[in-house]
C-alpha cells in the first residue's frame, strides 16, 4: 500500500540541482532545474559576451531538464547548427549528473546587431536541433532533430515533443546574471511539465491538418484533455524572475503554482559541471593519426597544442612522444 507522507515545504534554495515532481490529480510530471555556481563557471570560464551567454545558459537549463530523466547511465545531447550569430551550441549531459557546454558564434556579426534585436531566436537563425541519447552498447542510439526556423529554445523545444515524442509538454527556461556584492554571477533555471496519464487516447496531440485534404473538407477538431489544459494554465504563470531566484525554494515554487492541486516532490538530484577531457583522452585520440599528420600539428613552440573546447584547458604535447610509423 501506497502511503503519502505530507511535510512542511522547504524553503532552502538548493543550487546546481534537479527536482522531479509530479501532480497526481491533473496526470502531470515534470523536473524544474536550478543552476548556480555550474553554470557560472561554464559561462566565465569562456568569457562569452551576455547574449551569447544567455544563449548557451538557457540550452544547458533544457539539457539538464531532458537528460536528468536518464536513470544511472549515458549521455544526453543537445546541439544546434545553424546559420545564424551562434552557429553552434553543443551540451553534454553524463548521467548521473554531469554537464559541460560550449558554443561557437561570430563575434563580428554579433557586434554589427542593433541593440533591440539581440534575442534567442536571432541568433540562432535558421538551421536545425537535434537531441541524441546514448546508453550504451546495449541499447540503441537515438536522435530527434528539428528544424531551427526563427525560433527561440523554448519553441523548438515544444515543437520536438509535439512531433517526434508526442506528449503534451511545456518547458519554461530563464538565465540571469545576478549582480552581488562579490561581483557577477550567472544563474539559470528550468521547468518542465509533461502530461502522462495512463490513458494513451487522454495523452494524444492535437491532430494537424494533413495539407493534402480535398478543397473544402473539414479538418476534424480536437478537444484538449481538462486536466492538460488546467496543468497547463496554472505552470505558464510562472515568471522568469521565480526560475532564478536564489531566495526561491524549487519546492516553494512548485507550491505557488500547484498547492490547489496538490504537488508531490521526490528525491533532489545534483547537477556537477565536469568536462570529460584528460591527457590519456587527447594521446589517444592523436596516436590515431598519422605521423605526418601530427607533423602538421606542430606550432611555433615546437608542440602539439589541443585546447579543449567545453573547458577550455590547453595541453602541450611532444610530437618526440609518438612513435613514427614504419
């Protein structure tokens, strides 16, 4: 038997952490996502001007909220192509808990854009999304890819549910740099809302019309579930400001947005910003090519130089240390 235990909401704001949570009576789950001193260090560490940084912080919040449901093991990956300013966000999500990012944009074209104009759908441009899992082995690779059409994370992130996994969804991001007596610090946070109940009919999307119907020939409409569009109507409250905040509990949050309902919180999962690069990775990596190739590799120093792209860490290497090939 089931038992529910009913305590007193916590008011302490836990950084760098993940909360699931689920709403029994509307059939919703979800996860909101807080991030503090990891993305801080991923965003400075790169010195990226504030929009790019807004940018990457809003793709590591939605990284963290989708991968976070992997349970012991993988990865998770978030990245962007595109034409646009920021031609490429790259995210890594190693289950448990591990994130790091990057991103590549054009420095010119970013300085030449009017004030007014620098938003998240600018620049990205278009291109395409894609989100791929891999857990191993064992088990299939999986990718999902939309396509980037002047839209924004948050939009491209609702049209990859709605078409590729099929469930009612609404994902909220927000990034901030909080400005202290000890300096600037960027914070990030997230949340996400998914309708599960254990009806699949209850759970199916709004048909789209086909395109190809015969000319005027009505187009069937479709009713969204109550419960969906309750659970809906009470998380697009919140604000941008209640995401971020280091004063604000995720569990009081949750609260202000679903104590009529009643929300259930579960076990709080932390978020470690960690960068997977070693000196055995890169040897490895350079024993693959040729010797003429690392030949080529070769700068005025007389070394190999590899700069690691999510941390940034440079590493020197002695071309005298790899065998030459016969």
């Amino acid at each position: 038997m089931n038992t529910t235990v009913t305590r007193p909401i916590s008011d302490v704001g836990t950084d760098d952490s993940v909360l699931p949570y689920a709403v029994e009576p509307l059939d919703v789950r979800g996860r909101m996502v807080r991030l503090g001193p990891a993305i801080d260090r991923i965003l400075a560490r790169h010195v990226y001007p504030a929009p790019v940084a807004r940018l990457l912080g809003e793709a590591v919040a939605l990284t963290v909220l989708l991968g976070s449901s992997l349970k012991s093991e993988g990865r998770f990956q978030m990245q962007t192509k595109s034409d646009g300013i920021v031609e490429m966000l790259v995210v890594d999500f190693d289950a448990p808990d591990r994130v790091r990012a990057f991103a590549r944009f054009n420095e010119a074209a970013l300085a030449a854009l009017p004030a007014g104009q620098v938003d998240s759908a600018t620049l990205l441009g278009t291109g395409h999304l894609a989100f791929s899992i891999d857990q191993g082995s064992e088990m299939s690779r999986y990718q999902g890819v939309v396509p980037l059409e002047g839209q924004g994370l948050e939009a491209a992130a609702h049209q990859y549910f709605r078409q590729s996994e099929q469930i009612p969804t609404l994902v909220r991001l927000a990034v901030a740099e909080n400005l202290t007596g000890q300096g600037s610090h960027w914070r990030a946070g997230g949340l996400l809302l998914q309708f599960l109940p254990s009806s699949s009919e209850r759970q199916r999307q709004i048909d789209l019309h086909p395109g190809d119907a015969p000319d005027g020939s009505e187009h069937a409409p479709f009713t969204e579930d109550d419960a969906w569009l309750e659970a809906l109507s009470l998380a697009s409250t919140v604000e941008d400001h209640e995401l971020v905040d280091p004063l604000l509990s995720s569990e009081r949050l949750l609260y202000r947005l679903f104590h009529e309902r009643g929300v259930k919180v579960f076990e709080l999962q932390p978020v470690v910003e960690a960068c997977r690069c070693s000196t055995d990775r890169i040897r490895d990596m350079l024993v693959r090519f040729s010797h003429q190739e690392r030949l080529d590799m070769v700068g005025d120093n007389g070394h190999i130089g590899i700069t690691c792209e999510f941390c940034s860490t440079h590493r020197d290497f002695d071309p005298a240390d790899f065998s030459p090939e016969a």
